[in-house]
C-alpha cells in the first residue's frame, strides 16, 4: 500500500507544479535558516577541535562589582585568576586550569604596509586545555611564560602574511616588541571563542604588570573537571573563592559585593545575554527562547503550507469523492495524502540541506566569519531531517483529516464543507 500511495505521490506532485514549487520553496527556505543558524551554535558551544574538552571544562569568563550606586561589569581580572582559581589545580576533581587574555588588534609593519593581527596572551598550561594540531614547531611552556620570553605560536594565515613559507625560528614584530615563532597551528574560528587568535604570546611579555592588580580587567579562565559530574563542587569552589575575593575590591566605599561564577560557555551566554542577578545564569531560560523562536519562525510557512494542501486537496475533490463512493475509509484517504505530503517535505529538506551546505561553504569562503569551518555535521543533519517531518506531518494530517471527511456527494460536487 505505501508502495502505491509513493507512486501517486509522485505522479500528483508532478501534475501541480504549481502547488510543488510554492510548497518546496517554503520548506527549503525554511530550513535553510535554521540550519545555518544551528551550525553556527553548533560552532561555538559543541566541544571541536581545539577545545577538545570543552563539554567538561567550566569558565570563568565574567565578574561584576556592585554598590548601592554603582556597578562594574567586565571580564575576569588577572589577579582574581591568579590568586583564587589558579590554585583550584590542587583539588581532586580539577584536571587543569587556564588563563587567557580576550584577543586585541596588534599592528605590524611589513615593507611599509600596516597589517592587523589578533593577539591573545596565554600561559603554558593553556596548550594542555587546547589541543592545537602543530603544523610547525610546537607551543610555548609554563617556564616561556613565567621568565616573560618573547616567543610567539602563529596560524597559517599569519604565517602566510609575514613569511610566505616556513616561519619556525623567525620572528616577527608585532606593537613594537619582537617575537620567535615557536609553533605554527591551523586556523581557528572565530566561533571557538576560547581558542581564536592569530598570535598566541606568554602573558608574561605584557607591556605593563598593570593587569596584575586587576579584579575585573580582560582575561578568562578554564577550569577543565575529571568529568561533568564533578561541574557542582566546581561551582561552588569558584562561588565561596569569589566571595572571599570581595575583601580586595579597590574601592569598597563605591563597590561593596563581587559577583560571578564558573560556566558552560552556553551558561556564560545566558549570564550575559539575559538580565537579572549577574551572578546567577540562566541556561533554561535562553533555550526556550532559542527554541520558542525556531518554532515561531517554522509556525509561519507551516501555516501557509496547511492552506496550500487545502487549495491542493480540493482540487481533487472529485477524486476524493469518487474514491469514497467506491468504499474508500477516511483512514485511507488521509493516509494517502499524508504520505504525499511526507514525500513533498522530504524532497524540500534534502533540498533545504543541499542549499544550506552550498550557503554555509560561501560563508566560509566569503571570509565574513574569519577562518569560519562551518558544515553540516550528523547532529544538524537529524535536526533538518526533524523538522522536514514536522512540516510535512503537522501541514499535511489536516487538510487530509478535513477532506476525508467530506460525503462522496458533497465531494463530487466540488464542495469542501
């Protein structure tokens, strides 16, 4: 029987070109958005190459200091880091700890042209959390970075830009101090927050010691656990560590309380995307709201596509009538048709899937992302495979359902109630 439903799903769709093409292009555009949307979450929150052991490693990624009056809200500052995360390696169920400076333009000069490079400072222990794949050389160490040498891993389009060939044991200047290349890596997105950069360089050859005294200034930290099960105790460590930090606000008659916590990057995002209490995520809360929008933005062709089935559908009244008067159920007839409109939603998602891998390679070609490596890996592909469904099963039953419902007569007639 699903054999010749198929066949005539076929033949129909054929017939009502029409009908076809306004039904698959509301499908494939559909689900051209939301895949490209869902690659790029993807991209930043899945645990990929070279955060590698990002589904078990917390951030310290914000602090806010508040007052009666005031409030600072920043990034997490080195001296906080340092003084009060860095020593959670000791514990039991902490397998490393890094820090790491958010990435800043640094200038260089080559043959008279400017060129602009993001420059993120690191300490040793950051190649152990990140797994980089070397293409040249290898990464700085602990000791590089505690005796502030100037040594510096590289990305390939770095490399390419001030060496045009191997870049091992050179040196390149970058803001006016002068740096050897250690190491040459792969270039990471943009997306892979943690791990972006152009130029990796010891924390320790910083201009100033001035981020030393910082509690909230430009830096993160990672905090990689022995396993998920582990992410409360670590939560709760970094909780009482920043409450005991409170006793070095610089300012105690302006800012009386220091906030923040430990976070998936995704808890992160909803600490700063969501308002409320600053040292509270919301991880719950900005799910729904990426989920409640998906399902807004699929309820709209969804709803075009159950009036287009209607004006498809009784446009084979005739046959519909014809077909009960021979003894057709309504089961039947409503299985027919769903099976046509599983068919049609299919051949728009594999349509929507093609054309999404096809925008998601321009994106990666246009350079709008830097050094973006979006694809649409199996996870995405069961999504899009989902929500083919969904269309074809939620715009289909009811103008099927409606119809096989009408009496042979009334059918006959050409009438849809």
């Amino acid at each position: 029987m699903i054999r010749n439903y198929l066949k005539v799903a076929m033949k129909v769709l054929l017939r009502h070109k029409f009908f076809t093409f306004i039904s698959l292009f509301g499908v494939s555009l559909t689900l051209v958005v939301l895949l490209v949307a869902t690659a790029m979450l993807d991209h930043v929150f899945a645990a990929q190459a070279p955060d590698v052991l990002g589904d078990r490693t917390l951030g310290v990624y914000t602090l806010t200091m508040s007052g009666s009056d005031s409030i600072m809200n920043g990034f997490a500052g080195y001296q906080f880091l340092d003084r009060f995360v860095r020593p959670m390696t000791k514990l039991p169920y902490v397998e490393a700890v890094t820090f790491f400076s958010m990435p800043a333009t640094g200038i260089s000069y080559m043959d008279g042209k400017k060129i602009e490079s993001m420059v993120k400072h690191a300490d040793g222990a950051f190649w152990r959390v990140m797994r980089f794949d070397f293409v040249e050389g290898g990464p700085f160490t602990v000791e590089d970075d505690r005796n502030a040498r100037f040594v510096a891993v590289i990305n390939e389009a770095t490399r390419d830009k001030f060496f045009n060939g191997p870049a091992l044991g050179k040196t390149l200047e970058v803001d006016g101090q002068r740096f050897r290349v250690v190491g040459v890596v792969g270039n990471v997105p943009i997306l892979r927050i943690s791990a972006y950069s152009d130029i990796w360089v010891p924390i320790g050859t910083s201009k100033t010691d001035a981020y030393k005294r910082e509690l909230i200034g430009d830096y993160a930290g990672l905090i990689v656990a022995r396993s998920r099960a582990d992410f409360p105790q670590i939560k709760a460590e970094v909780r009482s560590r920043i409450k005991e930090a409170e006793a070095l606000i610089p300012d105690p008659k302006t800012y009386k309380k220091l906030t923040g916590g430990a976070d998936t990057l995704f808890e992160a995002a909803s600490r700063m995307f969501l308002p409320g209490d600053s040292g509270t995520s919301h991880p719950q809360r900005l799910r729904m709201i990426l989920l409640g929008l998906a399902l807004v933005f699929m309820l709209l062709p969804t709803v075009n596509l159950v009036n287009i089935n209607l004006s498809r559908i009784l446009d084979r009244s005739s046959e519909i009538g014809v077909r009960k008067a021979f003894g057709a159920s309504s089961w039947t007839l409503v299985g027919q048709f769903v099976v046509e409109n599983v068919v049609l939603t299919l051949v728009g998602g594999l349509i929507g899937l093609v054309l999404a891998a096809a925008v998601l390679s321009a994106i990666n070609a246009s350079g709008v992302i830097p050094y973006a490596q979006l694809s649409l890996n199996v996870r995405v592909f069961v999504y899009g495979l989902g929500i083919a469904l969904f269309f074809g099963l939620f715009s289909g039953v009811y103008p099927a359902w409606r119809m096989s419902r009408l009496h042979p007569v009334m059918a006959l007639r050409g009438r849809s109630v």
